[in-house]
C-alpha cells in the first residue's frame, strides 16, 4: 500500500515552492544588483554573442534531466542571470539597430516584477479591479496618443500580430453578411476578399488561414516606386471582385511597413472605404506611435479615420515584451465578435470584462508595465524620443548619402536602408552581374557585423536589392553609435570585398 503523508502535517503548510518575507527580500535585492551592475556595463559590451547552438546548449547543460530536488532561489536567480546575461542577443544595446524591437523600459522591467507577483486575472474585473482600471486607462492613453478616437474600445494582447488578428476577426464579423460565428464561413456564399499591400507584414497571411478565409482570399495590392500601396490598383479591383460576385469586406493599410518603414496612403485608402462599405484597418504596430510625433509623415494622421488600429507598446513604447494594443472604434464590435457567456459566470455587466473583448480567458496584467512608462515620461517625453529616433535614422541617411563606400536606398520612420558599394563598382551599378555580386557583399557583410558582436542590423530587399537596415526604436542609441556603425561598416565591408575577390 502506498503510504501518504499525514494531514495533520499540512495544518501549518510549508510548501518547497513559498519564500518567506526574508527570503524573497534576500533573493530579490541580490537580483535587482545583479541586473543593476549589468544595465551599466552592458552598452560596453557585445550586442550578442558569436556562439553556435551547440555552445548555448553546452552553457546550460541541456542535455540534463528533470532536477529530482530543488536549489536555493538565491543560487539559481544568480545562475539564471548569468546565463542570459551571457548568452543572449540585448536589443536593449544601444547599437542594436535589428528588427523593429525596441530597448525596454526598465520600468517597465520592474512593473513585470510588480505585476506577475499581484497575478491578476485580467478576465474579468472582479478578479481585478484597479489592474483591469489601469488597463483601460493604458488603452485610453494609447488611443489619445495617437489621435485615435478615446471611447474606442480596445485591450492588450501579446504583440502586433495578435493585435492585427484580432481587427481582422472582428472585421469579418461585422463585415459578413451571416452570422459567420454560429455557421463559419461555409454559409457565406460570396466569397470574402482582403486587401492589402504586397509590403504587408506576414500577419495577414497567418489571419487569412487561421480564420478559414485562406490565403487566396487575400488580394494584393501593387505599391508605387515608395513601396506604397497603389489606391488606384485598389479600387480597381474592388470593382473587379464585386461585378464577379465576391464579397470585399476589409482593407488594409500599413502605417509603417516592417520592411522599410513606408506609410500607406491612408487618407486615400480610408476615402476607398467608406465609398465601398469596407471596414478599414490600419496595422500601426510600428509606426502608428509616431502619429502625433514632429517630424512624421502626415499621411500617418489619417489613421483616426480607421475603424480598427493595431499598435505595439512594445515597439515604440519601448514596453518590454509583451505588449501589443487593440483599438476598434466601436467597442461594441468587440462584444460581438468575442463575447459568449457560460451559465458559471457570474459577472457584473457594468464593467468591462475582459474576457468578452478578445480572444483569451485568463490574462496577465501586460498593461502595468506600459502604463508605469507612460506616467514616467508623459506625452511629451514620448513625443521627444520618437523624434529622437527619427532625427537619428534620417541623419544616418545623410551620412551614407555623403560617404563614397555606401549608396543610401530608403528613409521612412525611424528605418534606414543602405548598401556598401566598392568604389570601384559605383560606376557599374545596374549591371546585372555587379547588381548579383553587391547583393553577395552585402548579405556577407551582415553576417559579419553579426558575428562581430559590435552592432546588429537586419536587412531588407528593396526591389531585388539587398539592403542593409537600420531601424532605431532605442532610446539609448546615440550620434556616436551611428558614427561607429559607419566605421564598422567601412572596415568590415572591404575586408568582405577583399575576400570575396580575392
Ligand atoms: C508592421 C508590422 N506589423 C506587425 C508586426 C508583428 O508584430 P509582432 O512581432 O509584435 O507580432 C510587425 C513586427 O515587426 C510589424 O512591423
């Protein structure tokens, strides 16, 4: 017979996985050192670190099996961050110029802390009163930031993709002409149809299949010489599609494109709409934050007449991740396309449940952390590193349009775009021979500044040419580190032309 322990020993429970005051005090002060003395030493450090899988796996033993017992906290909270602080790649460095992620708000690093140890559940109101408060004042701000109407309804999710789906998802219920949540899309008998530009992020592809529309149903829409979507092109085939039978329902528009920044022309787009009866949505999960910022394109104002945004905190917010942001003009959109009440809910329809807003049930309080930055800074402080990031990538642009070993390609937001040209080659550009070989030095050159671990950029295919990019969300990236990435660029770019010529 399997023995078990007494009852009698849980009347004073202590559970292997409970802290006492002293010990969590003990733990936690020793973390916060730890990861103060690495926020001051890391900007003089690598941006990452040229390890292979094998060596990070190595690093953390991963081969082991399940720990049979456990290891003071104390002991692994330094292990842990000495593990990451030694093999990861920071984008809170200030010469990351990757992917649009940004540096995170220590704040928001501390709000994390605050957050997981309430462990609200953002569902529904009763089981979080001021955190679900807090959250709907975040959306509020967001909204008021932009320029968005403040009474739209909206909530956080975990990123811009899970904001775009959620627009989309309501799009489709507002848009069919059944009720496509009880029948699904078989009962729709013309077929539904997206548009959007060839610049959109792969989100809408991921909508189109997930929410059983599939991916033929998407129409793309050509861009100008800007990579801008062609609203003429739109049109066109709206008419198309609607004299064949189809059912137009959602048009997208991109208030800064992943690839290189661009900004549709909203107002257009948004004029297309609303003589077609079609819901408009805006994917600002970049560029969106800079609306109201000096400084940016004014196309981006016209985004106050979509009827659903996606914006990310934990892009231009520079909110650690997670952090993306739903708005939706009429909250009441929102009900419709989420809410179910089962018979074991007892909530009061006063307030705002959350779980009848979006797709999760049980939710983390991702609002604390983007709420704490936006009373740290205000507005204005937000306005001033926006532009700050702008003013950086425009000057950026400048130099390599003044420097012999670059050829500047685009500059939208706060993105760059560039290449490195031999000097020898300037005159032979276009040459599809020379075109093929600088695509080969530049992807080359990329893999270098990687491996360098003395900045990060990502790249970006402009026309059929590779370009180098550099998007600046980084509060902490200076005038001096744009000057060492041109250093760096010109030093590892002849090396690769001299190696690869050789
Ligand atoms: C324009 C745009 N939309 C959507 C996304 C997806 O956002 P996330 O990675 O937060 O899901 C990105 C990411 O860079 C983006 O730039």
């Amino acid at each position: 017979m399997m023995m078990t322990k007494d009852v009698d020993t849980l009347r004073r429970r202590a559970a292997p996985l409970d802290m006492t005051a002293a010990e969590f005090r003990a733990a936690g002060h020793g973390l916060v050192d730890q990861i103060a003395g690495w926020l001051e030493r890391m900007p003089d450090g690598p941006v990452t670190h040229n390890e292979s899988p094998a060596d990070v796996r190595r690093a953390l033993n991963a081969e082991r099996g399940l720990p049979a017992s456990g290891t003071e906290p104390r002991e692994l909270l330094e292990e842990a961050a000495d593990l990451l602080f030694r093999h990861s790649l920071f984008n809170g460095h200030p010469r990351f110029f990757g992917y649009i992620t940004s540096s995170p708000a220590p704040i928001g690093a501390l709000g994390d802390l605050l957050a997981a140890t309430v462990n609200q559940n953002m569902g529904a109101w009763r089981l979080s009163p001021i955190a679900t408060e807090i959250e709907a004042q975040t959306v509020r701000w967001i909204a008021e930031l932009i320029g968005f109407p403040t009474d739209a309804g909206g909530l956080l999710v975990s990123g811009g993709n899970m904001a775009n789906f959620v627009c989309c998802l309501a799009a489709r219920t507002v848009k069919a002409t059944s009720d496509v949540r009880k029948t699904g899309l078989r009962s729709i008998e013309p077929r539904l149809r997206v548009y959007c530009s060839t610049e959109t992020h792969t989100w809408i592809q991921k909508a189109a299949d997930l929410f059983g529309l599939g991916t033929d149903a998407i129409r793309w829409i050509t861009t100008d010489e800007q990579q801008r979507m062609n609203v003429s092109a739109l049109e066109k085939q709206i008419d198309a599609d609607r004299r064949i039978g189809e059912l137009p329902f959602l048009v997208v528009g991109t208030a800064g494109s992943v690839s290189t920044g661009v900004v549709d022309p909203l107002a257009e787009i948004a004029a297309v709409c609303r003589r077609h009866d079609l819901w408009f949505h805006v994917d600002g999960a970049y560029g969106a934050l800079a609306a109201r910022v000096p400084g940016a394109p004014d196309s981006l104002r016209a985004l106050t007449e979509a009827d659903s945004v996606a914006v990310d905190p934990h892009k231009w917010l520079y909110a650690p991740l997670e952090a993306g942001c739903v708005l939706v003009r009429r909250p009441e959109d929102l009900l419709r396309t989420f809410s179910y009440r089962p018979s074991y809910y007892h909530f009061d329809n006063e307030v705002t449940n959350y779980f009848d807003y979006g797709p999760q049930n049980s939710r983390g309080f991702r609002a604390l952390k983007v709420w704490l930055a936006l009373r740290q800074v205000g507005r204005s402080g937000y306005l001033d590193m926006i532009a700050d990031d702008m003013r950086l990538a425009r000057h950026l642009h400048a130099l390599v349009q003044q420097h012999p070993d670059f050829e500047a390609m685009t500059q939208h937001l706060s993105i760059t775009t560039f290449r490195y040209v031999p000097s020898d080659l300037r005159p032979k550009r276009g040459l599809p021979e020379i075109e093929d070989y600088l695509n080969r030095l530049n992807e080359d050159l990329l893999t270098r500044v990687e491996k360098s671990g003395e900045a990060f950029l990502s790249n970006a295919l402009v026309g059929s040419r590779f370009a180098l990019r550099a998007c600046i969300v980084n509060f902490r990236t200076s005038l001096t580190d744009i000057d060492a990435l041109l250093s760096l660029l010109s030093r590892l770019g002849l090396q690769a032309d001299e190696e690869m010529t050789r």
